[in-house]
C-alpha cells in the first residue's frame, strides 16, 4: 500500500505564495500611500498666502505693511552710497528711534512737523563747520539737547525721511525684477513665505503665514542690508521732549550738509 503524501499540493503551495506576496505589495503601497499622505503641509494651519503666486503674495504684504498703524523698522541699509543703521519706531503721524551714520549716532523724534534730532557735539561741530569762529561753542550747546529743526533746514530734508513710515516702506519693500517664490522659513519663530526678486539680485522678502501677512524681513539686493519689521499695529506713543532739552535754533541749524 502506497504511503499518503503528507502537506499540500505544490500548486496550492503555488497559489498561497502568490497570495502572499500580492498582500505584501498591497500592504507596502498602502504604507507609502499613508506616509505620503502624512507629510507636512508648510502651508497647513497658515493664513493661505504661501499657496498665492509671488506677484500677489507682494501685493499683500504691501497693502498689509500700508494698512498698519504703527511697525518697527530696524536694521542697515546703503542709500546713495552711505550705510545707515536704524532703530525706529514709526507710526503714521510721527516716529522716534535712533540713527547711526558712518560718523556718529543720534536720536530721532517727529511729532507731527516738528523733528527734534539730539547728537553730540562733534556732529553738530561738523554740521556747522565753515559757519565762524563760534562754530565750536555753538555745537557744544546743542550737544545731548534734542534741537528742533526748521523745516526749511538742510539737516531736516536729509533725516525727516527716516521718520516718514509710508516713504520708507514705498521704498524698502520694492523687490527689483521677475518675482518668484521662494522657500518656507521662519523669523523670530513666525512662519514666513520668501519672495524674490530677479532671483535674488533684487532683493528677498519674507511674508508672514501667521495672522495678518505683514513683512517681517527684507534682504536688499546687491548686499544693501538686512532690515527686520516688527511690533506692527503696536501702540507707539510719541510727544515732545520735555522743554528743558530742546534747543530752538531759529531758521538755520546747518552751514553744511555731511552724512
């Protein structure tokens, strides 16, 4: 009598590993899909902008920056050749802050018209340079007073525009050239899109993707500074010095003009 063959058919055997494998594919796809599916979204939870093309991803940051009552404005910069350093607080009717140029630093203050500027007395030596013999006494009695200075003074055309919040930003936030997206970021740990203009050479923004699409950093093309905003819609308060620290120098602060 013949022995039974023990275990099943090499064709079943067949079949169940075929079976084996096609879930095994299928349970390695699903897996992938799953993974897929869970990778991070950068503009998940955002305010949407980052999804939006460059050109209107600007345009919103431009109208949010002009909207805002009050921003902080800080950084470097090289206008016209000259490199400043900014610390300035600015609001639509006013600004205060602080200035440093390549020879000296100073304070800042616009309410309203009236722009008070408080410097040592070297600057305001080299301002009043070529005015007299006097040139030396007169600086030391505006050294560490704010001086209000008359509109028509040359000294208030070249600075009045530093506390001036819509000139400044017109200026600062026009990227130069084609505008492209960029990548994803952070600043001061707020999520940011990047908008370059002429790939790079005309300046990178970075708009918020939290809240309100305010621009928070701006790198000028052609190494021209790096400028933070911050404190935007934040209450600024803005008055006069007190009378004891200002010094009224009539009609003419300035016999010339140095940056």
């Amino acid at each position: 009598m013949s022995a039974t063959p023990s275990g099943p058919a090499p064709r079943t055997v067949a079949v169940r590993r075929i079976g084996r494998t096609a879930l095994l594919g299928a349970v390695g796809a699903g897996l992938a899909l799953a993974l897929t599916g869970c990778a991070e979204d950068p503009d998940a939870g955002t305010n949407g902008v980052g999804k939006l093309p460059a050109t209107k991803i600007e345009a919103k940051a431009r109208a949010a920056a002009k909207s805002a009552g009050t921003v902080r404005l800080s950084g470097s910069f090289v206008s016209q050749g000259a490199t400043y350093k900014l610390d300035m607080h600015l609001t639509g009717s006013g600004a205060k802050g602080q200035l440093t140029t390549r020879k000296t630093t100073f304070a800042l203050l616009r309410v309203g018209d009236a722009l008070y500027l408080k410097a040592d007395a070297a600057f305001w030596a080299g301002e009043k340079a070529g005015g007299g013999g006097n040139d030396a006494a007169a600086a030391d009695k505006l050294g560490g007073k704010y001086v209000k200075v008359p509109a028509a003074d040359p000294v208030y055309k070249r600075f009045s525009g530093f506390t001036d919040k819509d000139t400044l930003l017109e200026s600062l936030l026009a990227l130069r050239g084609t505008l492209a997206t960029g990548d994803h970021a952070t600043v001061g740990g707020v999520k940011t899109i990047r908008v370059a203009g002429g790939a790079g050479s005309g300046g990178t923004l970075d708009v918020s993707l939290e809240g309100t699409p305010y621009p928070l950093r701006l790198e000028r093309g052609g190494d021209a500074g790096t400028v933070r905003f911050d404190d935007w819609d934040k209450g600024v308060s803005l008055k006069p010095p007190s009378r004891d620290q200002i010094v009224d120098y009539g009609k003419q602060v300035s016999t010339a003009s140095q940056g």
